[in-house]
C-alpha cells in the first residue's frame, strides 16, 4: 500500500541513463531557478519603504536613489556570477569559489550561510505567498501557519517527482506573475504620464527632510537589497541545464536580472508616485494593484500571480539546496546520504530534508515575514562578500586576459555586499543575531563530520596498521522466550554452521516457571545446552547482556567469536507489529555495541 501512495505522489522510478531528460532548458530554468529572485520584488521595495516611514511619509523619494544603488548592486552580482558559472562549471557556487579561493572553513561559511539560506528562501517564499493570500481573502489570516505548511508539503511532493516535471508546472505561474506586473507597471506608468495621478500623492524629490541620516539611507538600502536573494541560485545549480551547461546559465542569469531589474524599478517608482505606506494588513504590491486597477478582477488576478510565485519561488531552494548539499557532501561535511538519488534521479534526501527543516521554521516563526527576511537576506550577502572576494583571489593569482575588468566587478560587488552584511548586524542586530551562532556552531559540526569520516576511512582501509584478529572457533547464544516453530527455526539455523558450541539462553521472572521450561526443553533439544536466567526486576535485556558479556570474555581468551542469533517472527501484515512487544528488537540494540559480538536475526514469517 505504501508503494502504491508512493508511486501516486511521486511517480514511477526513473532508470539511471533517464538523466540527461532532467536536464532543464533555458525557459524553465529562468522559471525554476529564478522565482525567488522574482518573488522578492513582492517585498523588497516594501522593506525599504518599513525603514523610510519612521521618518514620515515626505522621506518616501529617497527609495528611488536608494533602488538605483540597489540596481547597481545587482548589476555588480549578476556579471560576477556570470564570471563564476564560466570559472566554476561543476556548480557549487559561493561555496566552491570560497573554499578554492579562501580557505576551507572560508567555504564553510558561505556553504553552511547558504544551506541555512535556502531553508529560509522556502519559509519566507511561503509565508510571504500566504500573507498575498489573506491580504485578498482577511477571513483566512488566522489559518497562515496551516496554508503555509499546505503549501511546503506540495511544493516538496512536486520535486520529488523530478526537476523537469516541477519546472514544467511551475513555469506558467512565474511568466504569469512576470505578464501581470508588466501589466500593473504599464498602467500605473500610464497613469502617471496622462496625469492621472495627483501630485499630492507624494512629496517631490529633493524635498528636505527633518531627521534623515546617512545611517538611516544605508539600513534603508540593505533592507532593499533584499530583493536580490536567490541571484546565486544560477551559479550553484549548473549541472541542471542542458549542454552546454554554462553558456545556457549565463543566458538564463543574465535574463533574470533584466527582468529583476525592470519588476523592482516598476514597482518603487509605482510606490512612490501613489504615495504608498506600508502596513501590516495589506503588501505595498496590493496597494499599488488596487489604486491603479480598484478591486477589480485586474487586482485579483495580479494578487493570485503574487500569490502563486511568491509560495513557488521556494522552489529554487528545492533546486539549489540539494545540488549545494551534493557538493558539501562529496567533501564529506554532510552526510553521504545527500549523493544519493531518489526514484526520479532527483536528491530526494536533501529535498526531504529541506522540506522538513522549511516547515518547522514556519512554525517557530509563526509565518512572519518580516521576522525572517532580515535574517534570510544576511545570509546570502555573507556568501555573497565571500564569493566575490575568492573571485578577487583568483583574478589576482591567475592574470588571465582581461584580468582587470574582472577585478573592478568583483571588487565592487564585494564592497557593497560587505557593505550591507554590516549594516544589516549594526541596524537588525536584535533579528540577525542567530547567525552568530548557528554559523560558528555549523562550521564546527562539519568538522567533526569530516573527521568521523576520516577516522572511519583509516580504520577501514586494508593498509591500515591494525590487523584483523584471527577467529578459531564460533561460540552461538540463542534468546529463547519459548518452545516455537520461531526457536525451533533459529535453533536450526545455528547447528547448519557447525558451531563449536549453542547456547539457548532463557530469561525467567518466577523460579517455578524456570524449573519447567527447563524440563520442556530437555526433552525437546536434548543435544542443545539451556542457560535459565532469573530476572528479579522483569527485564530481559539486563541479564542476557551480562550473560553474553561474561562467555564473550571467556571466548576472547581463546580467539573464539561470540554470535547471538536473535529469533524473530515477522507478521503478515506490517501494522500487525504495533500488537506485539519488540524484545528481538531491543535486543539487538543493546547488543550490536558490543565491540566483539556478532549479532544476527533469524526471522520467521507468519502465513496469516
């Protein structure tokens, strides 16, 4: 039954040589890999906006010399990365560039930066999609936390079934978004040039303002900057797109950023001549939409795109996560189990563990938005000041030919984005604190991962100095809880090794029970000697551990080997285990940390 839902949800397994099929072209990767930077326009401008209001609504204008800094920001970014996705084809992004270029715990940082970052991407994607919703529909605000997690749920299924599936659905929804912000952007401009628009709306540019400060425009700009989250996405999932690789992850990257660019002028300029505020029970993208189309089937329509992209830019997280995870795994800083693919070649562990991780974020935060995005966009400018200094590094070691006008990018772009990692700690203290924490925490973890592979390694390999103890002879203990075709089974089993000796062992709690089963036994196995245990405090586990520690240490005097088969039935149908105790089971835990015992399970299938 399980595999049939299995098999419903995610569909049916796909072949190794199936993967070249997986690979995305250009029109979906721009959708996949770039919903989040899209999305973020839904915010971004708001955020500059949330920091300009403590000032009053006459310090509005200042958000378009603030967007131009942003723009150029982005401009900076996006021919970096394109440098990078031609320098670092394999993908890995900010973490490859920064461990090359760096140093290794360098990497780490922006690696583990960018693993927390992605999770974040879903919970603030999602949340944020939620909040468009009950801006449309108020009567679902309080259900935001449930219509979040709704959402994480399918958004994990559909890439579970694949890269190339998700893309094809998830593509209508971001052009969609994109048609209906050209659409809400055209009109409001038009409004603005035929007059439409009243000029009292909003205070005309160069106007004074009492109590603004350089201090206050930088927070302003970092809030902004924002909006560039998932820029890097491109560079770290190279290996998705079809050949060649890194020309098409250029074309696509330098495509999202004219469309980025142009959404996020639109929509600051559209605030500004509207005269916007921001609040908290409508987005500023709603407030633009319904003073240029009214409440109309217009505003729904660009509310239920913002909406849809918003809850789908989480998908770059699905897409960049596992391919970082990928990477941090071959390393061995992670487990190993992020190299795996799932049933349809996709890394379904790190999807799953994304999914997971996404969900109880949301929870923690109650669906915030605004209590996640600073600590979500800190996190990607610390990659992102890493990866251009490595780019720095690089340019400086190589000299390749136009060395330096690769330099003055990298340069720039690594001066703003330290820039705004700065200001975030100086103005958001009290909300990006946790990175000072987990970050150090992280690196720390992965250390200790790589060294317990290191050690395993060592221990494992051939050449090792360690060599393997000789094994003479094979003593057998078989737990028995009563006379059973599963004993009988068992016992079985152990005489067709040839055992140099088998021992059924027998926990009793009542002494008159012992002296019988005693009796019952030699007449039964008369050739298998019996070990009777009493239990004075009913536990099985306590005695028969002492027992197996005391024979294995007479055993080891003799390089003999220490072997307990475990007999087990296994019922017919799966829920039947819930009726029954789980004593093989325990057992076996208890004992498979026993430096020299062999511990095997015998099983026994039930027809019925």
């Amino acid at each position: 039954m399980k595999s049939s839902i299995k098999r419903y949800l995610i569909g049916r397994p796909l072949k190794s040589n199936e993967l070249g099929e997986q690979k995305l072209n250009k029109t979906k990767a721009l959708a996949i890999l770039s919903s989040d930077a899209l999305s973020s326009v839904a915010y971004g401008p708001e955020q500059i906006l949330l920091v300009l209001v403590t000032i009053g609504a006459a310090a509005f204008w200042y958000s378009i010399p603030i967007a131009v800094g942003v723009l150029v920001l982005l401009l900076a970014l996006i021919l970096s990365y394109r440098q990078i996705i031609y320098a670092y084809p394999q993908g890995g992004g900010a973490y490859v560039v920064s461990k090359e270029n760096l140093g290794v715990n360098y990497g780490l940082v922006a690696g583990g930066s960018l693993l927390v970052d992605y999770i974040l991407t879903v919970a603030v994607s999602v949340s944020a999609g939620t909040d468009a919703i009950t801006s449309a529909f108020p009567s679902l605000h309080s259900h935001n936390i449930l219509i979040a997690v709704l959402f994480v749920l399918f958004i994990t299924t559909l890439n579970l079934r694949g890269v190339t599936e998700s893309a094809s659905i998830l593509a209508y929804p971001v052009y969609l978004f994109v048609i209906a912000l050209f659409i809400m952007i055209g009109a409001g401009m038009y409004k603005i040039f035929t007059g439409q628009v009243t000029e009292a709306l909003h205070s005309p540019i160069g106007t004074p303002v009492a109590g603004i400060s350089l201090f206050l425009l930088l927070r302003a700009f970092a809030s902004g900057s924002s909006a560039l989250t998932g820029v890097e996405a491109i560079s770290n999932a190279i290996p998705n797109f079809k050949d060649p690789a890194p020309k098409n992850a250029a074309k696509t990257l330098a495509a999202m950023g004219t469309l980025l660019a142009i959404l996020f002028s639109g929509i600051v300029l559209l605030a500004y001549y509207y005269g916007i505020s921001p609040n908290e029970q409508e987005t500023v993208v709603s407030q633009i939409a319904e003073s240029v189309f009214g409440r109309n089937a217009v505003y729904y329509f660009i509310q239920f795109t913002t909406a849809l992209i918003l809850v789908l830019a989480a998908n770059t997280g699905y897409s960049a996560f596992p391919l970082l995870a990928v990477n941090l795994a071959k390393d061995k800083f992670i487990p190993r189990m992020f190299t795996i693919r799932g049933d349809r070649l996709g890394y379904s562990n790190g999807i799953i563990t994304l999914g997971f991780a996404s969900i109880l974020l949301i929870i923690m935060f109650k669906g915030h938005t605004e209590s996640l995005i600073p600590l979500y966009a800190v996190g990607v400018f610390i990659p992102f000041t890493l990866s251009q200094t490595g780019m720095i590094l690089k340019w400086l070691r190589e000299k390749p030919a136009g060395w330096r006008v690769k330099l003055a990018i990298n340069a720039t772009g690594a001066a703003i984005s330290f820039i705004v990692s700065l200001m975030f700690f100086l103005t958001k203290f009290t909300q990006v604190w946790p990175v000072l924490v987990f970050l150090p925490l992280t690196i720390l973890l992965f250390h200790r991962i790589k060294r317990h592979y290191e050690a395993v390694g060592d221990q494992l390999r051939i050449a090792s100095c360690e060599a393997a103890t000789p094994i003479e002879g094979n003593v057998m203990i078989v737990p028995v809880a009563g006379i059973t075709h599963v004993v009988e089974n068992s016992i079985n089993y152990a005489k067709s090794l040839n055992a140099d000796q088998i021992i059924a062992v027998y926990v009793a709690f009542d002494r008159e029970e012992e002296k019988k089963f005693a009796e019952k036994w030699a007449k039964w196995q008369p050739d298998v000697r019996l070990v009777t245990l009493h239990s004075q405090y009913r536990s099985i586990i306590q005695p028969l551990t002492k027992f197996v520690d005391i024979v294995e240490h007479k055993s080891k005097e003799m390089n003999y080997r220490v072997t307990v088969v475990i007999p087990q039935f296994i019922p017919k149908e799966g829920w039947h285990n819930i009726l029954h105790n789980q004593s093989s089971f325990l057992i076996r835990a208890f004992l498979l940390y026993r430096r020299d015992v062999i511990v095997t399970t015998v099983p026994y299938h039930l027809k019925k």
